[in-house]
C-alpha cells in the first residue's frame, strides 16, 4: 500500500545542516485497494451463480417467500421428470434413499432438507419421498419453487 513522503521543512531555498524537519505526509493511496476490490467483486458476481445445485428440473410457481439461509451447506433431493430421484447431484435408488439421508442425518449439525420435484411429478411420488426423508431423519423440509406464481386473489406473486 502506499508509504508516506517525508517532506522537508524549511525555508526558502537554501538548506542548513541539521535544522530541517521532516514531516511525514498524511495521504494514503487507496487506488490499489479499489483495484482489488473491484477485482474480487467481479469474481464473486461471476462465481455466485454457478454455486447452486445443478440438476435441471421445472419448478411450479408459488407467490410464498423465500426460506431464510442457513450456514451449512444445504441438503438437496430432486426429483426429475421422469422420477428419478437425485441427492444433491448424485442419482439415488428409492429403496436405498432412507439408508443414506439416514447416514447423512448423523454427520450433520440440523435437520433442514429441501426437496425439489419437477411439476409435471405425481404428489404421490413428491409425498412419498417426504415420507422417506422423515424417516431417514429430516424433518425440516422445505419445498422449493419459484416466484412469481399465482395466489389465492387469482393475481401473480410478487
């Protein structure tokens, strides 16, 4: 960062032995710190998108708000389309999801699961695997949609 310019102290022109001071400048040079934080800003708003779980499915739409964050990395089920179900990016069998969200129910600090099912899924199949993960041991599920959606006025969400 920018180090002080000690200026000398004295008068006119001509310089005695031993009788200037110097003093040292009071301006610090922040340009490089701007440069940097800008740089890191850029990454982060480049970064951002690409960390969220990338299974595509079609989520309906609902005028609900969105579930405050929560520091540990969130713990994801998708269901596709075609019923095939996903944990985080990893395709699970149906019968083997209770033995792992049970494994991974004990590694973990909360119980917060959110489960992604695409619209065109049965509510059958969706209450199904709820019922799975409760009893592999989460009962916070959050279902996730996107907004925008109708709501019980007949008007779009916000």
């Amino acid at each position: 960062m920018g180090a002080g310019v000690m200026q000398k102290t004295g008068g006119g022109g001509r310089r005695r032995r031993g009788r200037g001071r110097s003093r040292p400048m009071a301006e610090i040079n922040v340009t490089p710190f701007v440069d940097v934080m800008l740089v890191l800003l850029i990454i982060f708003m480049v970064a951002a998108p690409l960390m969220t779980v990338g299974v595509p499915v079609e989520l309906p739409k609902t005028a609900a708000k969105a579930l405050p964050g929560e520091t540990e990395e969130p713990l994801t089920v998708t269901i596709t389309a075609e019923g095939a179900v996903m944990l985080q990016k990893t395709p699970v069998a149906v019968g083997e999801l209770i033995t792992k969200l049970t494994a991974i129910a004990a590694e973990r600090e909360g119980d917060r699961v959110f489960l992604r099912a695409d619209g065109a899924v049965p509510y059958a199949q969706v209450v199904e695997i709820m019922g799975a993960m409760n009893r592999g041991g989460f009962s916070n599920i959050g279902l996730v949609t996107e907004t925008g959606g109708p709501t019980l006025t007949g008007d779009a969400g916000n």
